[in-house]
C-alpha cells in the first residue's frame, strides 16, 4: 500500500460536503448520501478514508451483513462501516454502500459562525 493522499475538491461549495467531525478533511458529499437514520447516514461514495484489507470483517447479526471499518485518512478517527457482503440486499444497504456515523461527522460550517445571531435594527422598526 502507498502513502495515501488527501483529494481537495476546490470548485465544490463547502456546504454541499461533509467533514470528519476531528480533523475537518472532506470525505463525502451530500449529494452521494442515499438514506439516513437516527445515528447514520448511508452514502454510494465516499472519499479521503481508508478502508483496510489487512483486518479481519465484522459480522452484524441483526441481518447477516459483513463490514469493514472505515477511517479517515488524515486523523485515523473510525467512520464507519463499508459494507462488503449482504445476505438480503435491501434499496438502501447493499454491497459497496458506507455506512458512516453521525457522531463523527458533520457539515463544514460547524464552528464557523453558524450559530451567531444576526444583528438586529437599531430602532426595532420594520424595514422601510
């Protein structure tokens, strides 16, 4: 295996991806997610994470499925999961698919003013 690199998509708006909650490196798409739940999203593709062949696969007993963890590639933090086999495909987890959590992602503008408060007219007026 080589060094791996980090892919930059400059001509994407920073709104339209999705970061690694740690270190902040784009790894997918909104527009690549193919359904949620409660505590993850379901992506086709995924980017800048590493999904290792050396390890063993694990087994999910609910539905028979076989995954691989999936890390990121900058900061090492675990993602989630690729899914490598399925006994039942269904419409939304079939082989190939990433399931990524919610607790260790979120959008580029977190911590960047998204919450700050807009300011307000000085008389409290409307407009005119």
């Amino acid at each position: 295996m080589g060094r791996p690199f980090i892919l930059y998509y400059d001509e994407i708006a920073d709104d339209d991806c999705i970061n690694c909650r740690i270190c902040r490196t784009r790894v997918g798409f909104i527009g690549d997610l193919h359904a949620t739940s409660i505590l993850s999203w379901v992506f086709h593709n995924v980017f800048n994470v590493e999904v290792p062949e050396d390890k063993r696969y694990h087994q999910v007993e609910e539905d028979g499925r076989t995954v691989a963890d999936t890390y990121c590639i900058k900061c090492g933090n675990l993602l989630g999961w690729k899914v490598i086999a399925i006994v039942k495909p269904s419409m939304f987890i079939r082989e190939g698919v990433f399931i990524i959590r919610l607790s260790q992602i979120g959008p580029n503008n977190q911590d960047e003013g998204a919450n700050e408060q807009v300011p307000n007219d000085e008389q409290g007026g409307t407009n005119e």
